[in-house]
C-alpha cells in the first residue's frame, strides 16, 4: 500500500498554526474585556463569541462564504486590493478559522482571567506599574495554565475542521485542501486504505492533544489574585 499524499496534513497544519496564532493577538483583549467588564452588552458579546460551539458548521460557513463573496462589501474590497478573492483561498481559510475557533480560545482565557483577579493588578499599580507592565509581568504569567489549554485546543480544534472549510475553501489541492477534506474525499471514492491511514493519523494526534492538555493542567500550580 502507498502512503497517502501528506500535502492535506502540512496545509491543515499551517493553516491551524495562523489560525492559533491570530487568536492569540485577538482573543486575548476579548477575553480580559469579558472577565472584568460590567457593561450591559457583556452577556450579548459573550453569546456571539459562543455561538460556533452550538450552530453547525455548514451554517457558519455558508454565511462566512456570503460574506467573504467577490460581490460582497468585504470580498470586493479585498479583491480591490489584493487581486484575489478571498474565498477559496487559504487566507479566507485562515479568515473563517479564526471565527470558527474563537470560543475555544477565548473561553479558557477568560475563565484564566477571572482565577487571576484585579487583586495582582491592584498590587502591580501601587508599585507604579503600567497597566501593560502589570497584564505581562504579572496576569500573563499567572494564567499560562488558560494559555496553554487555549492555545492547544485551539490548534487541535483547527485541525479538526470539516465544515466550514469545505464551504468556505471547498477542495484545492495544494490551497484549501486540508486533511478532513482529504479523507472525505478518499471515503467518498472508495479509498479506504489511505482514509485509514489519514483517520488514524488524526486519532492519535486528538488522543495525544488531550493527554497533553490533561498532564499539563495537573502539573502546573493553579494561580489565583
């Protein structure tokens, strides 16, 4: 038996390595908004940010494909200023991972967040602190236990992706391609042999994920303000 293209396998990883990473950037100032705010649209903003772990994929994909189309406001102006359309492209992917994912990210950090408190930050300030001295010298580090659950599910959620990258990047070899688009297909042709091989890549690297994630949780001390 051949082994099966790995292409899918280093664009899936790609993919959810930008996607993880944006989120870092983004989610981060939402979730420290979200853990501490007492602004009314708190419980709206927290729904929206939500709603990818309740409405199905295809759902979220066929609106983020209207959304992201050539005639849309966004998609015109992106092929304005790139040439390119966004969607069936690997940056739309990265665009609609990035919405997809954003729970999964967001939530541990703000549960993280809320463990950590105003106390240390209150403390950091009578020490003439800057609000951004305080957030990476002292509630960073204190929640590097929601940091790194956030990051690894995040990144394994990614991966995992059927969906809304079918809808939003369908099956490009080579751009939008990604593993469970490739199994998909191998199933839908009868190639079971390589659907095998690419399942049981993606199993381990689930089970692995999460034994990490569980080992490392009850290593690290829980840190509270």
């Amino acid at each position: 038996m051949e082994f099966p293209d790995l292409g899918p396998l280093w664009l899936t990883l790609k993919l959810a390595g930008a996607t993880t990473l944006a989120l870092l950037f983004i989610g981060t100032p939402l979730a420290w908004w979200i853990a501490f705010t007492r602004a009314r649209v708190k419980a709206p903003i927290e729904a929206i940010t939500a709603l990818p772990l309740v409405l199905p994929p295809t759902v979220l994909g066929f609106y983020l494909l209207i959304f992201m189309s050539p005639s849309s406001p966004l998609g015109s102006f992106w092929v304005s200023v790139t040439g390119d359309a966004l969607t069936f492209s690997f940056t739309g992917l990265v665009a609609a991972s990035v919405l997809y994912s954003l729970p999964f990210m967001v939530q541990p950090l703000q549960t993280a967040f809320e463990a950590v408190g105003r106390g240390p930050l209150e403390a950091a300030a009578t020490l003439r602190a800057s609000p951004l001295d305080a957030f990476f010298n002292v509630a960073a580090p204190m929640a590097a236990r929601g940091y790194l659950t956030a990051t690894v599910l995040t990144f394994a959620h990614t991966v995992g992706e059927f969906g809304v990258v079918l809808m939003v990047g369908g099956n490009i070899p080579g751009e939008t391609k990604v593993i469970s688009i490739a199994i998909y297909e191998h199933v839908e042709t009868i190639n079971y042999a390589d659907a095998h091989v690419l399942s049981g890549l993606m199993l381990l690297f689930s089970f692995l994920v999460l034994l990490f994630v569980y080992g490392m949780n009850r290593r690290m001390p829980v840190r509270t303000g």
